[in-house]
C-alpha cells in the first residue's frame, strides 16, 4: 500500500536565491500546500518585494550564501519570526558561460564560492539546526549538469558534480536519522539564468513550476533522486553503463554539447551584464552585490 504524502502544512521553509526563478516558484508551491515560507536574497529589496507579492505572511530577508555571518543571522531570524527550521532549500546560484580558457579567475572564483561554497556553508548550518531538534529535510537544487559534461559551462558542471558528490556523501552520513534530503536536477530551466540556451533533442527545457512541484513531492514522499523532467534519469543510468565513445555520440547527435556552448548572448544580455556585476561585487568588497538564483 502507497505511502500516505506528507503533509507540508505549518512547515518552516527556507529558500535561498528565492527572489525569482526556481526559488520565487517553489516559495508559490509550498505556500499553496500550507508551508511557512522565507526567502533570502543578497538582493533584500527584490527578496521583500518577492515576499510580498507571494503573500501569506512570506518573509523576505538579506542573505549572501557565501557568508557564515550572513547566512547564520538568516536562519536565526526565520527562527525568530516563524519557528524553528522544518526544511532549507539550498537554490542560490549563478552560471556565466563560455570557454574554460577564457573564463576570468574572479568568474570561476564567483561560481565556486556561491554554486558549491554556498551550498556546502547552507547544508552545514540547517544540518546543525536539524541535529538539535531530530528532524528535518534538506533540498539540493543542483542540475543534470551534475552527471554530466557540457562544453561552455565546464565549472558550472564542475561546481554541480560538487553538489551532487556532497550530497551522496551526506546521504550517507544521515543514514538512520529522521532529516531527509533530496538532490534536484532539472534540465535547462525558463528563468533569465537559462535564457538563451538552446535545447536538446527530446529533452525540451522545463518551466520554473515544473521544477517547484517536483520539490514539493519529494518533500512529501521523501524522494532522493529528483530529475526534471524525469526521463532524463534513463539517459543517466543509460550513460553509466555503455561505452563512453557510444554514449559522446548520443550526446552530439542529441545536440547535447550544444546547450550551453552556443548560447545567444543578444536574448542572454541582462542576465550576463548582471553576471559581470555578481563577479565585481565579489572581487571587490563593498560593491553592491546582485541576486542569486538558480536554474539548470
């Protein structure tokens, strides 16, 4: 007999790059099922407009994922306002893209800090809160790119294989005790992050809300593996098994090393001249930093 779905109802949520795309859509979703929801953003003025257009006693707050300080006072004040912390949905991220060799220090820099940094400090923190309280549920947006290799996104990928890899292992580490967690990888996402990127053959790219019921029902089954859409599983575990010349040839022939190879700067402008200020923000302290989001 199936499981009964978890009831979300009354649930703490936290979200981090929750101000737009994935986190702005998943905040709707888990608020629709009942959940208590703040949204954090290094933006704290689309973060509070993000929440008070979503309703429903939604909190917006400042938060840089790539600080202790910042992130720690994040939680504390979600617990403050609404209760001690029931889930953490690590989505913040970033992906400026092109060719390894021409990728600037401070732009590698940028991704590792906030793609695999962020989330490595964000697992950390909730993982303390739950471990007090005996429960909880950790979310891990990561990507397909995760499992795989893409040319023009080649430390995106590797920031995402670190997700992934980090994940597994705690996984491992949380056998036996009542804090769940799920690791999500969606395909290419409709958000400005994955404007402009071309698709694959057979797998179109997939809405913000796709990506946002897929969280909600892991939440409610406790589901580990996430694929968005979920066909992209198969080609995972095809992937695992046959001969790596084989499995190069399915990828081009799907158009795969096209996705983020040749994307299209003119539809991509905003989001890349946003980039470049996310970069010089961190480069240099004091800057006025830009939000942080996430799609695949």
């Amino acid at each position: 007999m199936a499981k009964a779905p978890r009831s979300l109802a009354g649930q703490i949520v936290a979200i981090t790059g929750g101000g737009r795309g994935i986190g702005r859509a998943t905040a709707a979703a888990l608020i629709a099922q009942g959940a208590r929801v703040a949204i954090g953003d290094i933006d704290v003025r689309l973060a509070e407009r993000t929440a008070e257009e979503l309703g429903a006693g939604t909190i917006g707050l400042p938060l840089d994922v790539t600080d202790r300080a910042s992130f720690t006072a994040f939680l504390d004040e979600i617990e403050n306002r609404l209760g001690p912390l029931d889930i953490l949905i690590n989505n913040a991220g970033i992906m400026p893209l092109g060719p390894l060799v021409e990728e600037t220090d401070p732009t590698t820099e940028r991704m590792i800090d906030i793609n695999l940094g962020g989330v490595i400090l964000g697992t950390k923190l909730a993982l303390e809160r739950f471990q007090r309280g005996g429960r909880g549920h950790l979310v891990q947006i990561a990507s397909a790119a995760g499992k795989m290799g893409f040319p023009g996104g080649a430390t995106y990928c590797a920031t995402k294989h670190g997700v992934v890899g980090l994940t597994e292992a705690i996984r491992a580490e949380l056998r036996g005790t009542n804090i769940g967690l799920s690791l999500v990888m969606p395909v290419v996402v409709r958000t400005e992050l994955g404007s402009g990127l071309q698709e694959a053959r057979g797998f179109k790219s997939v809405q913000p809300e796709d990506v946002a019921s897929a969280i909600v029902e892991a939440l409610q089954t406790g589901r580990f593996e996430v694929y968005v859409p979920r066909s992209v599983k198969g080609l995972v575990r095809f992937g695992a098994v046959m001969p790596r010349r084989m499995v190069e040839s399915i990828g081009r022939m799907l158009k795969g090393d096209q996705v983020l190879a040749h994307p299209d700067h003119a539809a991509r402008a905003e989001y890349e001249a946003r980039m470049a200020r996310t970069v010089a923000a961190g480069a240099e302290p004091g800057a006025e930093p830009e939000p942080q989001e996430e799609a695949a």
